[in-house]
C-alpha cells in the first residue's frame, strides 16, 4: 500500500494542518517550473496531498492505512513468535511468502486505482447527463404546457357567406362599365374621323 504520509515527508495519521505545510514546502522544491527533473516526483506529491487534503478521503484512507499496518504488523509478529518458538523457517519460505505479499500488494494497489478511475469518469458522465438532461426537461415542460392550454393565442375567425342585396345599375354605370367599339370615349371623347386623309 502506498503511504502518502511518507511521501510528504510525515508521520502516519498527521493532522490536515501538517499536510498543507508539508505540501507547500515540496511544491515549492519540486514544481516543474523550479526542478524540470523532479516532475514525477511532483505528481506524486500532488496525488498524495488530494489524498489527505479532503477530510472524507482522509478518513478513508487513514482506515485503510490503519488495518493494513495492523496486518502487517501481525504477519512479522508470526513470523518472530514462529522463530522463537523454534519453528523452522527457511529461506526459500521466507522469500515466498515475500514473493506472495508483494504480488498481492500490487493487485490492491492496481483495483484501488482503478476503483479510483472509475469514480473520477462517473463524476464526469453524471455532469455530461445533466447538461443533456435539463434542456430535454425544459422542452418537455414547454410542450406540456403548451398541450394543456386550450386557448387558441390567435383568434380565428369563420368565414361566413353573406348574400349582397341585388343592386340594379343606373343608366352611367351601364356606360362605364361597357367596352365597346370605344373603350376610351371618356377620357378622349366620342369618335372623330379624319378629314385630311382622301385615300
């Protein structure tokens, strides 16, 4: 398991006030703009102070450390019981057992991490859902409201047939109206001949 106390440079379980300063102080050693070199080191750093920055994950983490030290800390226990008492352990047991301990502790480390990859996507696709999801709602609340409204916005007015009185014209309209041989007789005068032309 990784100790993110060690690598800040502090005792296990160090208060949150200790963590800032110990953070600040090799931010300031090992930031790329400082010390290109030291980028790695620096991502680590950083990963290790988000860790214990935030009181849940701290919490969690410190729990974690806590039952893992303790099992640790049972396992040397046996292994020094088991020598005092006599018992014969040889080597080849003992680098198996380290060999074990080990293999073991990098599959817990590789599913934490991905545990942890898996929640940071989550996160992500619970942020992309609600930007899809809230202009959907907005459009379903208009189309709602709009379904339930039962007055028409604009009034639409039936056409109804209505009948024109008859209406007999006078003597001048019947002039005007009529298109004969002299369709502009009004506005000319009546028809004229000409007198000049003897052809």
């Amino acid at each position: 398991m990784i100790n993110y106390y060690h690598i800040l440079g502090l005792p296990n379980f160090a208060s949150s006030a200790e963590v800032k300063n110990a953070f600040r102080r090799l931010a300031k050693m090992y930031h790329p703009d400082v010390n290109p070199s030291g980028q790695e080191h620096f991502k680590t750093v950083v990963k290790a102070y988000e860790m214990l920055c935030d009181s849940y994950k701290k919490s969690q983490y410190d729990h974690r450390l806590k039952s893992y030290l303790n099992s640790t800390n049972k396992s040397a226990n046996v292994v020094k019981d088991k020598q005092a008492k006599g018992y014969d352990v040889s080597d080849a047991e003992l680098k198996r057992r380290q060999y074990y301990q080990e293999h073991y502790k990098k599959q817990y480390e590789q599913a934490q991490q991905k545990a942890e990859n898996i929640e940071l996507k989550r996160s992500g696709n619970e942020f992309k859902n609600i930007i899809i999801a809230t202009p959907l709602a907005v459009l379903l609340i208009m189309l709602l409201l709009n379904v339930w409204n039962d007055k028409p916005k604009i009034k639409v007015v039936p056409y109804k047939e209505e009948a024109l009185p008859a209406k007999t014209p006078n003597e001048e309209e019947r002039k005007r109206v009529t298109t004969g041989d002299t369709p502009y007789a009004d506005y000319f005068g009546g028809a004229r001949k000409d007198t000049v032309y003897k052809g």
